[in-house]
C-alpha cells in the first residue's frame, strides 16, 4: 500500500472507529445566547484571569484560540453540552478580559495558568475541548498533569511551529503580520481591551507563534487520557502534521473533515459534536 493510501486509509478508519454510538434519544439544543453564565476573575501566576462557567455536571473545560474568545468559538459545543455537563471558560492570558504582565507569552505559561485555574475552582479532574492554541495548551497539560485530565479534543492544533506543520505563506503570513492593523482590530472586536496595551499583546502572541510551539514526540507520548484529534483538510496547519500526533499520542483517534478548514468544531459542529460526546461517553 502506498504512502497516499494508507494516509487517507487511516483517516477513514479513525473515522469509522469514531462512528456515535446510539443514545437514548435526541436532546433540543439549548440556544447558546440563552445560557446564563456566571462570570468572574480568579487570581493565577500573578493576573487575573475572567472566567465564566454554566450546567451541572462533569466538568468540560474549554480553551480558546489565539486572538479569540470561547464564546466566539464553541458556541455550538455550549448547546451540544449544556444540559449534561458544567461548561467552563476563560479568556487565556492577555486575551479580551484577562490581564497579562512582563512574563513573555509561551504555551508552557498558558498551561501552568490553566492548572493553577482549575486548583482555584476546586477541580481535580477536568475534560478539555481545546481549539487551535487551546489545543496545544491542552495537550501539554494532559502531558504533565494526566491525573487531571479526564479526556482531551484537540481541534486545529500543532506540536510545532515549522514548516513540517505549517505551510510556508502561512509562516510569511506571522512573520509579516500587520502590528497595528492587528491592534486596531483587537480594538474593534474588544472594546474595553486598553488601548496602551493593545500593540504589546499582538506583538507577544506573534512571537509565541513564530517560536512555538516545541512539543517533542516523548513529550506527545506522555499523553495518557483518551483523545480526539479534529481537523480540516484545508487546515494552515498540514494533514501529515495530524497523522504525525495521531501516531505519536497513545491510542488517540483522528478524524479529518473535507472541504473543512481551521474551525472544523464550527463549521462541521453536527460531525464534530456527537464524536467528542461518544468520546466522554466511552470512557
């Protein structure tokens, strides 16, 4: 079997392993704009961090992309999981509510904020559903703390910030990045961001993606929980990159949509939604 076909070979048996088991009966999604979330701040690492959580349940833990907002970005898996489990969000590190300080942004720091966060709520033991930055912040807590980490989705994400991940006009694409455009668009999206430090922080994040992350395969071996990789085929980020996690995290599944870019959990939310549930569900 060539390399072509048993690439796309692997991707249609995680597929077909990941098929939804039969529930009891299908539930009406709650709209994600009628869940009352409650919201606040809790100290981790010297800032604060806004978080908002909503439902009852075992708790999924949600982290967002670079540039972006849970709310803006699982607002399908907000619906799909309300009325069976306790949904938590926070804005990462320097994003929208929460503050940042001197310390450089790195996803090592991200994830040590996500421990700290969850020991604040009381929470020992946590699912993660992790987009893009989130997803990798995700894995490296599943790798360094697996009593915590219950199940991990990792959507869009990458072990590495080079050429074997990334093609290379996305690359260009960071290098390059407009600081000031980027700022003003930080200021448009999120207009209680402070507008001094509104430069700062596009430039932090611009050199955390163009310098990791730097995940190694022991570090990815090191991953014990059950784990759902999701991507497009139309990702930045390469489909060889997915299989090469597929391959190198113990016993994860992948699955890999057509036609589907970066935000495969949005855009194929009706696939994406059931497999995560038969993940939790499974284990």
């Amino acid at each position: 079997m060539n390399n072509v076909r048993f690439f796309f070979f692997l991707i249609w048996m995680s597929m077909a392993y990941a098929m939804p088991a039969r529930t009891t009966g299908p539930r009406a999604p709650i709209p994600a704009d009628s869940i009352v979330f409650k919201s606040g701040y809790v100290s981790v690492n010297g800032i604060r961090l806004f978080y908002q959580e909503a439902g009852e349940g075992d708790p999924i833990l949600f982290l967002h992309g670079g540039f972006g907002t849970s709310e803006g970005q699982f607002a399908a898996q907000f619906e799909h999981f309300f009325q069976t489990h306790r949904l938590i969000t926070f804005d990462t590190r320097g994003h929208r509510r929460s503050e940042f300080d001197e310390k450089a942004f790195s996803y090592e720091l991200f994830a040590a904020d996500t421990y700290q966060f969850l020991e604040a709520l009381g929470i020992d033991r946590v699912s993660i559903i992790g987009f893009s930055d989130g997803g990798i912040t995700g894995a490296i807590l599943a790798g360094q703390h697996p009593e915590m980490v219950k199940h991990l989705v990792v959507i869009g994400a990458n072990s590495v910030a080079d050429t074997t991940a990334f093609f290379p006009a996305d690359i260009a694409w960071v290098q390059n990045m407009n600081i000031q455009e980027m700022a003003e668009q930080i200021g448009s999206d999120w207009p209680e961001y402070p507008a001094d430090k509104r430069v700062e922080f596009v430039k932090g994040m611009q050199k955390l993606w163009l310098e990791e992350p730097n995940l190694s395969e022991a570090d990815l071996n090191r991953i014990s929980c059950p784990v759902l990789i999701v991507a497009g085929d139309s990702d930045s980020i390469k489909m060889e990159h997915q299989v090469y996690l597929y391959r190198h995290i113990p016993g994860s599944r992948l699955l890999i949509l057509p036609n589907t870019g970066h935000d495969a959990h949005i855009s194929r939310a009706g696939i994406v939604n059931p497999l995560i549930q038969e993940l939790m569900e499974g284990s």
